[in-house]
C-alpha cells in the first residue's frame, strides 16, 4: 500500500464541547433578546394591569351610578312626603286632635296698631 499524504493545514480541528467561549456577537445578540425580552413582559405586565384597573374603574362607577339613581329615588319620596307633611290641612287637624287646639274667638283676638 502506498502511503497517501493528507494535509490538514487548512482544516480546523473541533473544539471540545463547552471548552471555548461564546463568540462576541453571540454575547451582544444574546443581550439583546434578553433585553427585548424584559421589555416585552414589563409591557405586557402593564397592558394586563391597566385592562384590569379600567374594568375595575368600570364596575365601581356602574355601581356609583346606581347608588346615584337610588338616591334620587329616594330624594324625590322625600320631597314628596314632605310636601304632604306640610299640608295646611293635616296641621290643623294634628292641633285639633292631639293638642286640644282650637281657632280663636274674636274676644281673643287683639288688633295692633
């Protein structure tokens, strides 16, 4: 057998595994999408809790606005009741029945001049 000759001048030899280190361009590329990442879940965390603060914002004011109408409701009773209350009619019969009060006769009344 003849002996062949084989030159391996321009051949690279393989690195053992985990040897080396990272290329500097993987480093900055690697810093980089760990960067994007950040940016992105800080976001995201952001975008959640605002949709989170607006439906709450939501409900509380749905909520105010039914105590709102509630309130009315009853302001509008109230006046209502009120306005009966002080009928001219119910005030005389209240002095008439409960007090013993009676109109005053013309020897009670005095003329001032």
């Amino acid at each position: 057998m003849a002996q062949t000759r084989v030159d391996f001048g321009k051949v690279a030899a393989p690195r053992p595994f985990g040897a080396g280190e990272l290329a500097p361009h993987r480093i900055d590329i690697f810093k980089y999408l760990m960067i994007c990442m950040i940016l992105f879940t800080v976001v995201s965390v952001f975008h959640v809790w605002s949709r989170f603060k607006l439906i709450d914002l939501n409900l509380e004011i749905s909520e105010t606005s039914r105590q709102l109408k509630e309130a009315e409701q009853e302001h509008k009773r109230l006046k209502l009741e009120s306005a009966s209350l002080r009928t001219p009619a119910r005030i005389e019969a209240i002095a008439k029945s409960e007090l013993g009060m009676a109109l005053p006769t013309e020897q009670q009344i005095v003329h001032v001049r």
